[in-house]
C-alpha cells in the first residue's frame, strides 16, 4: 500500500510512533508542506491511504472522486469537519479515527491560559524589549476579582475553570443551549449572551465549530467589552467576525486579544492581525503539544495495520461525525 502522511510540519510523524509494522507491506511518503487545493488531486492519485494532521486538509466529495486508488483515510483526532465522511462512505472509503486520552486532553486549555497571561502582562511585548536593551514599557493587570466569561461551557472550558479559580476570579458563562443547571454543576454562573460580553475582563472561546455557530460572536457582542477587556479564542476562528474583531482592535476599543486561531489558515502573510501591537498570535498550537502527535500517529499506526488485515479499527461512521463535530 502507498501512504501519504500529510501536514507534517514539523517531521514528526516517523519520529514519535513505530511504524515499522507497517514498512514490510507499506510505502510511506510524508508531506512536510501543505498542499494546494489545485495540486492535491494529482499528487495523492497514487495513494491507497492518506492520513491528515487534524483538519488541515479540507477532503471533499470532489477530492475523492479524483482519487480512485484510496482506500482509507486515517484521520488524527476524534472527529473532522473539513473530511465529507459520508462522501468517504459512499465511495467504500474507510475513514478511522485516534482517541482522546492522556494529558494533551488539557493542552489547548493550557494555552489559553498561556495567552490570557500573556495580553494581561505584555509578556511577548516586554520579552522582546529585553532583548533590544530596553526596559519596562507597559503596564499589565492582575487577574484576581476580575471576571472570566467563558464562550462554551464544554470539555476545554471545563479545563480552564481550575485554574481561573485558582487566581481568584469570578466565572461566568453562556452558549446556546447551556442551562442553569449545567453551569451550577460547573460551579459557574449562566448569563446570557450580552452580559457575558458587557461584564467580562477577559472573553475566552470554547464552542465547537458548526453551523448554527459559525460566526456567533459578531460586531455587536464585541462592542459591548469594556475598553479594558480581553478577548481570547482558541477554539475556532470563523466563530468570530474577524473582519469585526480587526476593526474593534485597531480602534483599540478593547485592551487586547489572544488568538490561537483564524478565519483562513494559515494566517496571510499580510492579515492586519499580524501589524497590531495588542495582539498576541500563535499558529494553531492548541493542539500541537508532543503528547498528541504520539497518541495520534501510534493509533493511526495501529488503524492502517488492522485495516490491511481486513478488519478496521476505529471507523469513523458519517453519524458520529456528525454527532461529535456539533459538539
């Protein structure tokens, strides 16, 4: 079997699992690059497996019809909405998944901390004065008494309470469908969607993408932070009108923002977000911790052997796509 492993950024794939039971039968070629919608077709046409990093590479109906050699598609994660499941299974593709388990369960969770911390204290800004010769330029905030609103009530949210707790602040939350007694079992405070956004110092994101919530938060709900709030997302970028976001940063009508992700990724090489001095960005790392990858690639190891014995493991079935991808 031919093997393609894409997304493979950081040369990692090979590196962190044992894919030496697989080598006997199977060719691997690993894509350190990411590949042009115009260029995919032709450059996976020989494979029988593709195995993709996350959502990175958006697989369409229209993509598989091009590709009549795969066979299977090992996919990294739980879920993927950028992967037309059904359009899989209709075509007698088999698409497995890797499971959720060790610590990176709590790794974007982290990060949003890492993100918070860093908007409230100017740390990217004042780290690299340090290495200019300079010295204290800006002035941060402590977090204790203030008031943490979290977008989502789900597992990465559920993370992130401990340690708001832990500093001292005060919790609330909303989405669509929370109810009070889902937020009192969180220990949280369930408040509707404009008090969130008006009470608030620090607005953190943790819905799942979807289609009743892609771009949620609008213009309107940004406009009514306090001047001296932060707004952190870790979950998805088009949640959030980031032409909206742009503007409300560049009027500097918000102290700042944290952002792990965006609208289109990669991020453009000339995106506004790149120039604004109260912007901490990070390339979609909420994920990308050395716990995933061996979690990850070990199951996917372990998917495509199965599957080369006739007997798939882990098979992602158009339902449960569904079902996990709406959160």
């Amino acid at each position: 079997m031919k093997i393609a492993v894409l997304d493979d950024y950081l040369h990692l794939s090979q590196t962190v699992a044992d894919w030496s039971p697989l080598k006997p039968q199977c060719e691997i070629t690993v894509f350190d690059r990411h590949l042009a919608a115009a260029e995919a077709a032709p450059v996976l046409k020989p494979f029988d497996v593709i195995c993709t990093l996350r959502e990175r590479m958006p697989i369409t109906d229209a993509l598989l019809a091009q590709l009549p050699n795969l066979k299977m598609i090992a996919i990294t994660g739980l879920y993927n909405r950028t992967l037309d499941v059904a359009a899989a299974t209709r075509r007698g593709i088999v698409v497995s998944f890797t499971e959720l388990r060790g610590t990176y369960r709590k790794a974007t969770s982290e990060l949003t901390w890492g993100l918070i911390l860093a908007v409230a204290r100017h740390i990217p800004h004042e780290a690299c004065r340090m290495r200019e010769g300079g010295w204290q330029s800006t002035i941060g905030i402590t977090l204790a008494q203030r008031t943490l609103g979290l977008v989502g009530l789900g597992r990465q949210a559920r993370h992130v309470l401990p340690v708001a707790k832990a500093l001292g602040m005060n919790v609330i939350a909303w989405s669509p469908n929370l109810t009070d007694e889902r937020a009192a079992d969180a220990g949280v405070k369930r408040v509707d969607k404009g008090a969130l956004f008006t009470e608030s110092d620090v607005v953190s994101v943790h819905l799942v993408l979807g289609e009743r919530t892609r771009g949620i938060i609008g213009a309107a709900d940004l406009a009514l932070m306090k001047p001296s709030a932060i707004f952190v997302n870790t979950a998805r970028g088009p949640l959030v009108d980031e032409a909206a976001l742009i503007k409300i940063l560049q009027e500097k009508r918000i102290a700042g923002a944290g952002l792990d992700v965006f609208t289109h990724e990669p991020l453009a090489d000339d995106s506004p977000l790149r120039k604004l001095p109260n912007v901490v960005l990070m390339p979609h790392q909420g994920h990308n911790v050395r716990e995933f990858y061996e979690v990850a690639y070990a199951d996917v190891v372990e998917n495509i052997a199965a599957f080369a014995k006739g007997k798939p493991i882990r098979v992602l079935t158009p339902e449960s796509n569904q079902s996990l991808n709406a959160g």
